[in-house]
C-alpha cells in the first residue's frame, strides 16, 4: 500500500447468519468494482454486549479511483427485504501499516472506530499488541475520525476490547475474516 492509496470501510448492521449474509453481498462487490479481490469481509465476534456492527467490509484503492462501494447513483444501495443497513464509515489513508490485511498467522483483529472529537490518540497507540494499523479520514464527511486496527492473539482480545470501551466516542469489537467460497 502506498501513499496514493484510500482503505475504504463499510459497515453492516443486520441478523442476518453469516452465510446469508455473505451470499447478499458477493453481488454488490462484483458490482462495485473491476476486482472484487480487493474486499475482505470480516464478522464481529462475539462480544458482551453486542458491537452495532456485525459485518464489516475493508476495500482498498487508489484515491484516484475511490468511489463509495454500495452505492447507486446518490443514494445508498441496501440489501433484498432492507436485511442489512450499510453505514458508510467513509475513506481513511493509512498512517501506520504494520500487517497487510490479507495476512494470516493465527491472529485476530480488533478494530476501533474513533470518533471526531477524540483528541488524545496516545492511548490506542499505547495499547499492546503484536501489530498496528492506523488510518485517517481522507474526507471531511468520514463518520470517525480513525479507524485502528490490532493484530493479537485471540485469548487477548477481549482484554483489549474492554480496556477499549472505557474511551468516550468509540465503536470497537473483536473481528475475523470471512471465509469466501470462490464465485
């Protein structure tokens, strides 16, 4: 990833069952861009109490080609029967990039969504894990501010996700990659 380069977040909320859900949005990648390779999808482990989003989707590209996936036209693309909500959480670029995330080594991830008026970034950037991946809103009408990604063993985690939520203006959960099925 370079410096011309803009993370994409989407966001799901729904009830959907993983598979389910994963058979309405394979569709819309195809739709939304020429490599649908560059969307991993990654579901919200299970947390007490329950992350608003339970699906997240990460997409990667050059800010010259950066278009809001998920959408049609203006308006905001939803799932058949309005089974999914997407919340766009906007185009971040990376600051700090420690792991790619099509890696895998046994690790999950955490993300952290922050909001606008977090000022003191030290405190995430303090937290331990084994890698850390930092964005920045790219545009002014990004919902968060960052979006902070750790890479730590999964008995860690919900340590990590609790020391998280103590912060004022934070979404964070626990999240792996969702297995895909070649189309």
């Amino acid at each position: 990833m370079d410096q011309n380069t803009v993370v994409q977040f989407v966001c799901f909320v729904t009830s959907l069952e993983t598979e389910s859900f994963i058979s309405l949005w394979k569709p819309y990648v195809k739709q939304s861009s020429n490599n649908p390779d560059d969307f991993v999808l990654q579901q919200a482990g299970e947390t007490k109490p329950a992350t608003r989003f339970k699906f997240v989707s990460q997409h990667q590209c050059k800010s010259s080609d950066f278009s809001y996936a998920f959408m049609k036209g203006r308006s905001q693309m939803h799932f058949p029967e309005q089974k999914a909500r997407i919340v766009q959480i906007g185009g971040y670029i990376p600051l700090q990039l420690q792991r790619t995330y099509k890696e895998v080594n046994g690790d999950v991830k955490v993300i952290a969504f922050l909001d606008h008026k977090e000022t003191k970034l030290d405190f995430y950037y303090d937290q331990t894990c084994h890698h850390l991946n930092i964005y920045e809103a790219y545009f002014e009408n990004c919902a968060y501010s960052h979006v902070i990604e750790y890479f730590l063993q999964e008995q860690d985690a919900p340590e990590l996700v609790q020391q998280l939520k103590t912060q004022t203006g934070i979404e964070v959960a626990l999240y792996k990659e969702c297995k895909l099925q070649p189309a």
